[in-house]
C-alpha cells in the first residue's frame, strides 16, 4: 500500500513556543477568558459599590488565572519539549506517511504507531507547521516545507475528507 502524502515532522522548542497558543483546546481556553473577564467585571462591580477589600480579591484572582495560563503553558511546551527525545539530540523528527484511513510517525524511536484520522479532534496552522492534535493528547507537528510544493491544501482536504469534526485553527498574520 502506497501513502498518498510523506511529510516530515519535527519537536523542538522553537516549533513548540510556536503551537504554544494552541496546546490547550479551545473550550479551556475559552473557560479562562471568560473566567478573568468574570473576576475582572466583579472586582470593578464591588469598587463601585465602595467595597474595596472585596474588589482587591477578586482583581488578584483574575491576575492570578492570567498568570497561571502563561506558567502553565510555558511548562507544558518545556515538557513536551524534553519528552521523548534521544539524549544526544535536542530536538525529535520523524517522517509522517498518510494512507488510507490512518498515518503513520516513523521515526519515533524505531516504532511506527498508526493513527486513524477520526482521532485527529483538530489542527492548527502557524507560520512554519500544521499540528494534528489528536484525542489522546499528542500532537504531530507537520512541517509546511515538507508538503510538496502547491498541495498543502490538497493534503490539508485528504484529512479533513477522512474526518468531518476536525476544528481548523489558523493563526492570521497582520502586516
């Protein structure tokens, strides 16, 4: 059987800090959002109302979950980063061959595991790289250089054909 797609993928830390802002699912992300914009409305609600004390909490609160989702990030792109990697290398690559049904990573210490695409649940594109998140909390980074040339959105259409719930999230660049 012949893979209709063979790309290349690549961990490191760069590509990591890049699909940073996509690690946590969109529905977390939104909780955190709407969570500060919460505690920020009620600590102005209870300064208006002239309980200061009360205001303080609730703006440290909303500080704190802001700060929390930066560390947090930060320390999930630091130990996905460290995370299966060979000792001598600081960086983990494998070669992606997309079929029928599933994909494959070779390369991953000598193991080919095989993925259906319905447990892809959604990829981000960033500058650089397409990122397969799948249901089980990994994450295949596909190097934009690495799909031949003009069929990134052919490749992009195979997958989304395979599986109909995959989310798309785009990072758009102002300039």
């Amino acid at each position: 059987m012949q893979p209709y797609f063979i790309t290349r993928g690549r961990l490191d830390k760069e590509t990591l800090e890049e699909i940073g802002p996509y690690l946590f699912s969109p529905g977390f992300e939104r909780f955190i959002k709407i969570s500060i914009i919460f505690f920020v409305i009620m600590a102005v609600l209870l300064f208006i109302l002239k309980a200061p004390q009360s205001s303080g909490v609730y703006f440290i609160c909303a500080i704190l979950i802001y700060v929390g989702n930066i560390l947090c990030r930060k320390y999930c792109v630091s130990k996905v980063s460290t995370s299966g990697k060979k000792a001598d290398s600081d960086k983990l690559e494998f070669d992606m061959h997309f079929y029928d049904v599933f994909f494959t990573a070779e390369g991953v210490e000598g193991r080919r595991p095989k993925i259906n695409y319905r447990h892809i649940i959604r990829i981000a594109e960033t500058e650089t790289c397409y990122t397969l998140f799948t249901k089980g909390y990994l994450l295949f980074p596909v190097l934009k250089d690495s799909i031949e040339e003009g069929k990134e959105y052919e490749w992009l259409n195979f997958i989304l054909e395979n599986n109909h719930k995959i989310l798309l999230e785009i990072i758009w660049e102002e300039g």
